[in-house]
C-alpha cells in the first residue's frame, strides 16, 4: 500500500463547479505539500501546511492530523485550473518528501 | 528572481549513451533532489543531497549518477546502465530548516531511442 494515497485519479468538471481532491496518509508527518504540474511538466508549491486550514484566492487546503486526511478544494472552477494536481508529505526538516500519484483534473468550457 | 533551473527541457539520446542532466539553483538551499516520474506514478527519489560533496542513493539510484561539487549545482548523469531511462526528470531544493516549502524545476524530459 502506498504511503500517500490521492483520490481520485482523474476528474472532470464543469466550469464553475466546485471541486475537492482527497489525500490520506499512512505516516506519522511534519508537513504536507499540495504541488499543481501544468502539461508543461514543472511543478509549482501551492500549500504547505502542517495544521488548520489555508486558503488562497479560489483555492483552500485543509487537514485533519488525527484523521491523517487532507483535501484541496478549488471553488469556481476554470479551464485553466486544469492540471495534475500532487499531494506529497515531508517527515521532518531532513526527511524526504514521499508523493502521491497525483489527481489529473480536467475543467470544460 | 530567486529559483531552480534545469536545462535542457528536451533531451534525446541514442542508447548506450550516458547523458548530463544539470540542475542549478540560486536559493542558497541546502538539499537538492532527484526525481523520476513516470505516467501513472508518483515522482520517484532517485538521489539527493543535503551538503557539498555528500549524497545519498534514494530509492531507485540504480544507473543513475551525481554530484554535488558546488551547493548551487546538482548535475544527474543517467549512465547506460539504466535499463529504462525514457522519463520524465525533475530537479527540486528545499532548506532544511523547518517549516519552509520545496522548490522544482520545470524537468527535463529525455528519450532515449
């Protein structure tokens, strides 16, 4: 079983739709990283969060530590949004990040 | 601008061949990684590096090779001996003082023909 499991695998929407990708883990963490990859291939840092609930612009990021569970909501989704979207977490400032396999989201016109 | 940069985007080589894949950031980070990615899985650890002139195999290190002559600079050489090297590579660094987030490159995608 991997350690960071992500869900769902693919998802479609509508434009304007609001949406919500899933991330749970098996490990104990310092952190956990919400990374968007654009087809292009590079990955941008969206979230770090260890705690609570972070939010920027149309975007939140939540997590639950006991429940080892994270969600990323995107509110009023847009066709550019479309991306694969990465859950990844961190075990400490020396500790390596360990990824899951990602969500590839896909926003229609 | 403050970043990490990996060079070249496209790379194609003939097999047999090791190629250089450079990655150079200027954000004074500590640790500098590897990644493989693959379609349908997670990035891969191929090496990584937490201080000059010391690195540390990850999980999938086999035919694969890397410096770390300067903190700025993490080249990865894939040598012949890796049986599938047609991927997706991404460079990416971080502080290891806590609470401070990864930075990646845009990858180099190489195909080995």
């Amino acid at each position: 079983k991997n350690e960071v499991e992500q869900s769902p695998q693919n998802l479609t929407a509508q434009e304007g739709e609001f949406i919500t990708i899933n991330c749970s883990y098996s490990v104990g963490i310092s952190a956990l990283h919400w990374l968007q990859q654009h087809p292009g291939g590079g990955i941008v840092s969206l979230f770090m969060l260890s705690s609570g609930k972070k939010k920027h612009g149309r975007l939140i990021a939540t997590i639950n530590i006991q429940e080892k569970h994270s969600s990323l909501h995107i509110t009023a989704s847009h066709p550019r949004d479309s991306a694969v979207y990465i859950c990844a977490v961190s075990r400490g400032s020396q500790g390596n990040l360990i990824f899951g396999k990602g969500t590839k989201l896909s926003v229609k016109p | 601008d403050g970043g990490i940069t990996q060079s070249p985007k496209y790379l194609f080589r003939k097999e047999g061949q090791n190629v250089t894949l450079s990655c150079e950031q200027n954000l004074n980070h500590d640790a500098m990684y590897w990644y493989r990615q693959d379609p349908g899985q997670g990035l891969r650890l191929i090496y990584y590096s937490q201080i000059v002139n010391d690195f540390q195999k990850g999980d999938i290190a086999e035919g694969y090779s890397v410096s770390r002559e300067k903190k700025e600079s993490f080249p990865l050489t894939v040598t012949s001996a890796q049986k599938n090297p047609t991927a997706f590579y991404l460079c990416a660094s971080r502080t290891l003082v806590e609470g401070f987030e990864a930075f990646f490159g845009q990858g180099t995608r190489l195909t080995v023909v």
